[in-house]
C-alpha cells in the first residue's frame, strides 16, 4: 500500500468479521487502511485488496506482532472478541485471552505513537445487581484499552443488526424453525438494537474528532423493544406467523439448551449471548446517540439488509475460510494456555515472577526435581528420565509490566531453540496477574499431551495461583495488625 500523505492511517483489529468488514468499507475512500488478522489464510487471501488497502499478519498475543502491525498508523479500531480457537490446545476463559490481547493492543498503540483508539463494546444493564460475565469481560477490555496515555474512545452497543453476525443468524434460524414458542420470563427485558450500518455511522464520525477521545457513548437505533416483541417483529419481516407464550420461569440452563438445539450456532457461542440478552439493556442519552437518531434504520429495515431474497441470514465474512484457517491450526500444533492470578499488593510483574521461580522447587514431588540456577533459569527435572524442560529469562523482552521466558529445551518441549515462551504479566492497575504460555510446542503426541502434560500445568499453575492468594492474604493481615498497632501506640 502505497501510503498519500493527505490520508490518515488506520489499522483495524478484527477487520475481517462482519462490523470490520463494513467498516473497511465505509473509510476506504478517505483513509490509508491496514488490516490486522491474526490468519495467515486471510492475510494472503486479501494482500492485494485495494491500493489504499494493506494487509498485516498480526498474533494479538504477541506484543512484538502487533507493534509491527501498528506501525504507521494514526488510528487504531480495535473490533476483536476471542470467540474462536487461536491454537491447536487453548487453556483459560475467554476473558483472560481477550484482558490479554487487549492490553498488548493498547501499549503497542502507545509506543508506536497511535493518536486514538476505537473500541466497540457492550451496553451495560440498568437493573442487573452484579453483570453478567460476558459483559464483565467487555468492561475489562475497557479499561485494557484505556490504560496508557492514548486516548480511548467507547461505542457500547447492544445487539447489532447486520449480515452475518452469529446472534442474528441465531434469531433467525429460531424464528423460521419454530412455530411455537414457550418464552421465559426474562424475554420481557427490554432491548434497543442498532443497525450495522448506524455503528459504522457512529465510529467513522469518531474518529479523528479530540471531542471523542476519552469518551464513552450509548448507541442504539429506534426501537426499544423486548426480546419477546423481537421475535414476533423478525416473523413478520420473514413473512411467518407464530404462536408465543411466556412462562414465570428464568431458566437460563434450559434457555442455551433450547437455543443451542434449534438456533444453528455452536455451543460455545450460546452461553455468552444469552447470558448478555437476560438483562434490560438500553441507550442512556449523550450528543453521539443524539446525532445517530436523525437518521437510524428501523429494525425491520436493518433486518431486511441482513438477509437473503429467501429470507436466509446472509453469511459471516468469515464462514469461507474457516476450514483452511482450522487446518493451519492443526498443522501448527502448539497450545496456548491465560490464566488469571492475584497479584499480592506492592508485587511488580519481576516480584511475581521471582516468586514463581521460588515456589517451583518446593512443589515437593518426589521424582520431580526443580533447579534455579542465576536466579531466572528454571531446569525440570523428572528421576530418572532426565531434563523434561528449561525456562529462560528473556531480559531484552521483559519491560515493566512484563516478564518472559522462553522455552529453550528439555525433552518435552518440541524441536528448536525456541519452542514456546511463557510470561507473567500485570494488569487491571496491577491487581491480577495473567500467566500465559504462548505457542508451546509439545513433542509428546497430542493425545498424550492432552491428557498429561497440558494437565499437569493447569495443576502447576492452579498451585501458583492458591500461593499468590495466601500471600495477599497474609500481607493484608498483616497490615491490619500494623495499622493497629499504630493505632494503640497513638492513642
């Protein structure tokens, strides 16, 4: 891409799903445009989209990767949600990965100069006591993304209504397959649904605008409506009649089980939406929604853009790949593994980490031997079968925040100087730890792997975490006995 100097860059994180998709549309005749995918497949299948369009091989879990990715650009719009797998083997909740690939995102921005990021979120829920775990999980990115000194600006949006996004293909396939529906009660609460193309409206005139950095807009199209009247509206679009009841029943277990059986969307995205659709989400008011609504599409409207002339949901720009982008996966065969920890209080990434290295000698096995030698290369040792691997200290690639290692040797790590690397990093202003294993190479066959090694971690790790708990236990305990004291002493 051969960059003008009167067009401002933007890159694009999730550029290929279906709100990216019709984003690169829309600035594609004003602005220079990088796309961010973490596929190879996708990477190679769009170098050569447009002359104002360029193409970037970017693994968000890899920090250095998406520095390279953000070189360049003034404006970064950050569209990624890890509904997907990344590797082969992936270890740990959803959020952990997205808190993760969120945060690199963010000190990429700062240190290659970014101007603004854009963020497209979630609406949060007036009555909810506590918020559900997906929407938890948006906030979280949230404050990620808003944790260096590049101003932050937030779109919170409900349900989007555009071709190809996975819950209104779920909406649809309900709707066309049943012709009676038992509700439960929570399909009452109330919803105010955006088309795609008024969220697209919404981030193009964010951008680039001072005004908006720092803020945080409600966006929604027209209609407040339930979930309930939703279901009766999309029949009409489709031209179908059905028959619906409601029972005085949450049911929230017996809700993704309907849903899952009948909606056509894989189980491991059913929890997530219907966990987000139970609570009443509508737009608070603010100047963005203002402006949105002298000309937002109804959802019949929006709804009739998204589907076929035989009333199908229209695909998801990334349905045609995915099967090539399945078999890179397998064919690279390495696992990934987030797990979320406390961070005692005054600890620094280095502080976790050293402690990491301490306790590791003590698990106390009685075959498995753990040497520390310059105090940051850790030699596992298994009697008597010999050095199982060998963590080292990555000085050059552990700036604050930040602690890596890598994977250097040892007979269960794959064939290399490098098969994996493993790091401690602090986030959400440094109360949680994430420990991550990123790209490791087994050289164990999977199903062995799966079934030994992949669990042993999950159990190391689940013991690091329960010794960091007692420590910040401790340490708070400890507190209060000192604040006591002085309390005693004064008086």
């Amino acid at each position: 891409m051969a960059q003008s100097a009167s067009r401002p860059t933007v890159a694009i994180a999730g550029a290929t799903g279906f709100v990216g998709t019709a984003v690169r549309a829309a600035l594609q005749d004003d602005y220079d445009l990088i796309g961010l995918t973490r596929s190879p497949v996708r990477a190679q299948q769009n170098a050569t989209a447009s002359a104002h369009e360029e193409w970037r091989h970017c693994d968000l879990f890899d920090p250095y990767a998406v520095r390279e990715g953000l070189v360049g650009a003034d404006y970064a719009i950050y569209l990624v949600h890890s509904m997907l797998p990344s590797a082969r083997l992936t270890q740990g909740q959803v959020a952990d990965l997205d808190l993760l690939q969120a945060d690199n995102f963010a000190r990429a921005a700062e240190a290659e100069g970014v101007e603004q990021i854009l963020y497209l979120g979630a609406l949060v829920p007036e009555d909810a006591p506590t918020l559900p775990f997906p929407l938890r999980r948006r906030l979280e990115v949230e404050r990620a993304l808003a944790s260096t000194s590049v101003p932050l600006t937030t779109l919170r949006a409900g349900l989007i209504v555009g071709g190809g996004g996975t819950w209104l293909r779920l909406l649809l396939n309900l709707v066309r397959r049943l012709p009676v529906m038992v509700l439960p009660s929570w399909t009452s609460a109330e919803t105010q649904p955006i088309a795609r193309r008024d969220v697209v409206r919404a981030l193009k005139r964010s951008l680039g605008t001072p005004e908006a950095y720092g803020a945080t807009y409600d966006v929604g199209g027209p209609d407040v409506m339930s979930y309930h009247e939703m279901l009766l509206r999309t029949a009409d679009v489709l031209g179908l009649r059905r028959w619906t009841t409601t029972v005085p029943i949450e049911s929230p277990r017996l809700s993704k089980l309907w849903v899952w059986l009948f909606g056509g969307v894989p189980w491991a995205l059913v929890t997530p939406i219907i966990d987000s659709l139970r609570y009443q989400t509508r737009v608070q008011p603010n100047e963005m929604q203002e402006w949105l609504s002298q000309d937002t599409l109804s959802f019949e409207a929006a709804l009739q853009e998204s589907v076929d002339e035989h009333g199908q949901p229209l695909p998801n720009p990334r349905d045609a790949l995915r099967d090539r982008e399945d078999a890179v996966i397998r064919d690279q065969s390495v696992a990934r593994s987030v797990q979320r920890m406390p961070c005692p209080p005054n600890f620094t990434a280095r502080d976790v980490a050293n402690e990491y290295l301490r306790w590791l000698p003590r698990l106390g096995w009685p075959m498995l031997r753990v040497r520390v030698e310059h105090g940051r290369v850790a030699h596992f040792t298994l009697w008597p079968v010999g050095r199982l691997l060998t963590l080292r200290f990555a000085a050059d690639r552990s700036p604050k925040g930040r602690q890596l290692f890598f994977v250097t040797g040892g007979l269960l790590a794959g064939e290399g100087e490098r098969s994996g690397r493993l790091e401690f990093r602090r986030v959400l202003d440094g109360k949680t730890v994430l420990a991550a294993v990123h790209d490791f190479s087994p050289r164990l066959p999977w199903y062995v792997y799966n079934s030994t090694q992949a669990l042993v971690h999950l159990g190391v790790m689940w013991g690091f975490r329960q010794h960091l708990t007692d420590l910040a236990r401790q340490q708070a305990e400890s507190a209060s006995v000192s604040s006591a004291l002085r309390g005693t002493s004064s008086s």
